[in-house]
C-alpha cells in the first residue's frame, strides 16, 4: 500500500509540475513573446528557409522592438525590389539586424555612404535570423538560379556558423514559424536541452532572458560547473579556440571552409564580386571575460587563441581569391558593453553605427 501510495503521489506531482509548465508556457507566448515566434518564414523547395515578402510586423525582444517590412523579394528593405546592379548583404540574424529599425543597420548605413555623391550600388539586406554558411551557399544558389543580377555579395561570418553548420537543417518553418528540425543529422545528437531550447519559449525565456542576462548565470556557473551556463556557451565555443582541437572542432572548421569555399567557386563562376567579413563577438570583443571564464574552469591561457578564428576565416577567403574585410580593429577600438544588447549580444545602434562605417571605410 505504501509503495501505491507513493507511486499515485509521484504521478500527482509530475502532472502537477506538466500543468504549471504548459500554463507558464501559454502565458510567456502570450504576454512576453519573442520574436522567435513571429510568422515571419517561408520554405524553399530546397529546404532552406527565408523571410516573407512584404512583411510589415513588429520584431519583439526583451530589450528592443522595432518594426520589420520586407520587400517583394523577402530582403529587408522598405523601398520597392529592383533587380539590377544588387549589392546583396548575406549572413544570419547580424546581417538581418535584430534589434534594430532598417535605417539603423550597418547595411543600411553602408549604402548610405556608398551612394553618398551618386547612386552606385543597389544595396539590399538580404540576411536571415538562423543561417549557417550551408543555409547562405543554397540561398545564393536559388538568387542565381531566379535569375537574379547580383554584382557584390557582402557575406557577414560569426561564430555561430561554425555550430550551426554541422547541425543543418536546424529549422523547420511551420505556420510561418522557425521550429527546431527533427530531420536526420548524421553524427550528430541533438540533446533533451537543444530540443527545449529551440521549441519551448518558457526555455528561452529562463535561459535568455533571466539567466543569460544577469548575475544568475554566473551563480549557476560556479554553483553547477555547467559550462553551458556562462558567457556564450564556452563549452563548444573554446573548443574552436583551442591551439590543440577536438574532432568536433577541426570538424566545425573543415566544414566551413567546405561551404565558403562552394560559396566563393559560385560567385567567381557567375561573375560575382564577393567580400567576406568576420564580426568579433564576445570571445574577442570580452577578452578579459573570456579569461576569466578559462580561469574558472582551470584552463590554461596559453592553451587558447581568441584571436584566432578572425585570422582563420581570412586565410580560406584569400586562398580562394575572395576580399576579406578586416573590421575587428575598428570593433575592438570602441571593446566595451554600449556596443552590445546583453541578452543576445547582437549590435544595437551604436555597433551598427561602427560597423556601418567600417565596412565602407575598408571597402573602398
């Protein structure tokens, strides 16, 4: 009977902790959604994913709102598509602008100063929230397939293209909404925590915006040693900064380069010019931070190159005979927290603002 009794009071309190956990889900979708569920997506016939045309909807996070309008093509840009001499920006949610209005991006700002004296490029902002480099060499693909007149491409590289490249398809578009893909991923595990992480919002609410954001993290940091729990996810993001690198590592690096490569080979092959940029997030830009949290975990210092990814990224462009823009010195010249929004770490105005003009004065 005892043992009965325990086990009815066991399954009481799991339905009871399932209830609260489906009744806090409901009211943060409700009352404090992120823009993760907005219905702003489409599907590509070939899997990939990129934003509506003609949006025009509001873009909320914990620390910003702003409008999002796209054009006829789905590029995030208010002024009507016109298909010649396109100058497209291509990257992830950096390049797509989260956080920020269209005329404060560093696209924007980029055309604005390009086209100072006399219109000369036709500069589009054709970046999606969630891509990797494979998810950017198949949307140029299908841009040149749609008979596109592309003349530059600007591509914008950051760290999470290296996790995110060996996880695609990440997403999943379902009523206009990106959702975790439950599609094979040959050698690799999707754990319990992405699967969340990705689906649920009470997830990325409490990891995000209460955990990420404050002083928490670093309790649980030093309370748990889950690395997870610390600056940017250290426990697969040192492993690309690490002079001696795991498999998992060289794997993340090798298919990089596999896929800028493809994405250089395309453009030179459909007479495209193609400029590359690496954009120091927060491993380079909080060196100090970063040390600390190697100290935590007892790393040694000499064992990691901060630096080194930057330096990585230009070695693959040049060799394969695209322009790298170096924007890190002019980022690092302005290294403290007003260039950041905390929770994501994306650019507000003023790193927009330097960025902006660090890619047209280093363009040029």
């Amino acid at each position: 009977m005892k043992i009965k009794g325990l086990l009815i009071n066991i399954l009481v309190l799991c339905v009871s902790l399932a209830g609260i956990f489906l009744i806090l889900e409901f009211g943060i979708r409700l009352f404090l959604p992120s823009q993760r569920h907005s219905a702003m997506y489409a599907s590509e016939k070939n899997g990939n994913h990129l934003v509506r045309p003609r949006l025009a909807l509001r873009y909320n996070q914990k620390e910003f709102s702003h409008d999002i309008i796209s054009n006829s093509m789905g590029f995030r840009n208010r002024r009507e598509f016109v298909n010649d001499n396109l100058c497209l920006f291509i990257g992830d949610s950096f390049t797509f602008g989260s956080g920020v209005d269209e005329e404060e991006h560093y696209s924007s700002i980029f055309s604005r100063l390009v086209n100072w004296d006399a219109p000369t490029m036709n500069v589009c902002n054709a970046g999606v929230p969630g891509y990797s480099t494979v998810n950017e060499y198949l949307a140029l693909q299908e841009m040149i397939r749609k008979g596109l007149k592309i003349r530059r491409i600007i591509l914008g590289v950051d760290i999470s293209d290296f996790n995110e490249n060996p996880l695609y398809p990440i997403y999943d578009v379902l009523d206009g909404r990106l959702v975790f893909s439950t599609k094979e991923k040959p050698g690799i595990t999707v754990t319990l925590m992405n699967f969340f992480a990705a689906n649920s919002e009470l997830v990325n609410f409490v990891y995000y915006r209460v955990v990420h954001s404050s002083v928490l993290k670093n309790l649980f940091s030093s309370a748990t040693k889950l690395k997870y729990f610390d600056i940017n996810l250290p426990d697969r993001n040192l492993q690309l900064f690490a002079e001696k690198k795991g498999s998992d590592a060289q794997k993340k690096l090798d298919l990089f380069r596999e896929y800028m490569e493809k994405i250089i080979d395309l453009c030179r092959g459909n007479g495209i010019d193609i400029s590359v940029y690496y954009i120091p997030t927060i491993q380079e830009a909080y060196r100090d931070a970063y040390r600390d949290t190697l100290k935590t975990y007892r790393l040694d210092e000499k064992d990691y190159n901060l630096s080194s990814l930057n330096t990585f990224v230009r070695e693959v462009c040049v060799k394969r005979g695209a322009r790298f823009i170096n924007i890190k010195d002019d980022i690092m010249k302005y290294n403290d927290e007003r260039l950041y929004y905390t929770v994501d770490q994306h650019f507000n105005r003023l790193g927009n603002f330097v960025v902006g003009i660090s890619l047209y004065r280093r363009f040029k």
